[in-house]
C-alpha cells in the first residue's frame, strides 16, 4: 500500500498552497477530485481531502462521502480552506453540515484562505456583495468573527494562508 494522497479541490488557488506545502513536508501523491478515482485513492493508506469552504460546504467532500464505504481501513483526514479567521465554533457548523453519515469522526482541520473579489467568478462575487449589504446592516457590536473578517476584506486582495496553519493537521498524520 502506498503512503499518502492529498485529494484537493481549489477554486482560487488558496487550497492548492496548502496542498503544495503538504506535497513538500510529506512527499505525498495528490490529485484534483475531478481526476481521482475511488481505485486510484484507495492503493494508499492515508488520504487527505482539502478543499475550499463555499456558502458552508467543503469543495470535493461529495468525492470523500461517495468513496467512504471502500476506505473503511485507510486514516483519513478533512483539511479545509476559507476566508474567515480561526474560529471554534464555525468549525463546529462546519463539521455538522459536511462531516455526516460515514464521515462522522474523520478529524477536520482548518486553515485560512485568500480573499481577492477582482479573481473571483461572476457569481461568487455577485453573492459576497450580497452578503457584505446584508452584514452592513447589522451593529457592528454583534458581528461573528467571519462578518468582521468579510467587512475587513471588501474590496482589498489579501492572502491569510500560513504554512503553521497545517501544524494540527501533520501532527494528526504522524500519529500510528
């Protein structure tokens, strides 16, 4: 049996740094969820998804819910990417909405993002703009953190991804 794979699904190229800096630091495999097959995955012992968080979900964590069932013996890991700063308690949200069925208990990990609207497609730009008028109306006293991390970045190009942030995540992979 193989090593590792890291099977990543990156939108605007903020997963796909993560994924470069785990290839380096693991000398693991890693493919697109466009270009992965259930067999090709499933010849190595451990298996990585990372993907991009879109309106709540996990890019690619379909690939990792329809496969689950053939992997049952392998160690897998979530490594998710997005805008907002750490957060507990929306990585809680995070792990209810996408970790289920089958993928109840795989560890999830988080690292932060980039945020560039001038890269971003029609549509995710179009419902940012929607989602920045509406958290404009709200006092800015009961902001969560993500609503101050998004009223921060309008209109500014920033990149939060920290070669650290996989820290939790290689400790996870060196455990037996």
């Amino acid at each position: 049996m193989k090593k590792g794979i890291v099977v990543y699904q990156s939108r605007y190229g903020a997963t796909e740094k993560y994924v470069r800096w785990l290839r380096e630091i693991t000398d693991f495999s890693c493919v697109e969820t466009p270009k992965a097959s259930a067999a090709g995955v499933g010849q190595y012992g451990t298996i990585v998804l990372c993907g991009g968080i879109y309106a709540s979900g996990i890019a690619g964590i379909s690939f990792l819910k329809k496969n689950m069932g053939k992997w049952k013996d392998r160690k897998i890991a979530v490594f998710c990417v997005g805008a907002s700063p750490h957060d507990g308690k929306a990585l809680e949200e995070i792990r209810a909405r996408n970790l289920t069925g089958d993928l109840k208990g795989v560890p999830l990990f988080y690292g932060r993002g980039a945020w560039d609207e001038s890269r971003m497609k029609l549509v995710d730009r179009t419902l940012c703009q929607l989602l920045h008028k509406a958290v404009a109306k709200r006092d800015p006293d009961t902001y969560e953190p993500w609503m101050k991390a998004l009223m921060c970045a309008k209109g500014q190009a920033c990149d939060w991804t920290d070669k650290g942030d996989l820290m939790p995540l290689l400790d996870f992979l060196k455990e037996t």
